[in-house]
C-alpha cells in the first residue's frame, strides 16, 4: 500500500488521503463507488501513511480544513 501511495506522491506531488485512498482502490481494481469499502480503505491507508510519518518516510504538507483530512507529500 506504501509502494502505491509513494508512486502516486512520485508523480503527482501533493494529495490528500481521499485522493490517496482512490489510487490505492484503482490499483487494486476495487470498486470506488462503493462507500463503505472506501472508508475501510481510507483508514488502513492513514494507519500506514501515519506510520511512514513517524519513520520520516513521509511529510505532512498541511491539511484540508472542512474536511478534516491530511495533505501528504514526501520529504
């Protein structure tokens, strides 16, 4: 899940962890209108996004103020 968050970061620069969550779900080929499963994904991608954060893999550009979500970029 890493490999394709950074690859996207790679390409892309910064994005939040909705946008993340998309990218994670197309390269699985999981179904992105599906809310639920999106949510499930969403937070396992913040678990190991934040784990990143703390080993210094990761850096936090900022974050979205109405909907409360992390802007990620690599440092």
């Amino acid at each position: 899940m890493f490999t394709i968050c950074r690859d996207a970061l790679e390409r892309e620069g910064e994005l939040s962890t909705r946008q993340l969550t998309e990218r994670v779900m197309r390269a699985k080929g999981l179904d992105v209108a599906d809310a639920v499963l999106a949510r499930a994904i969403a937070f396992r991608v913040i678990q190991n996004l934040t784990m990143h954060l703390r080993r210094g893999n990761l850096a936090e550009a900022g974050r979205q103020r109405l909907r409360r979500e992390r802007i990620w970029k690599l440092p």
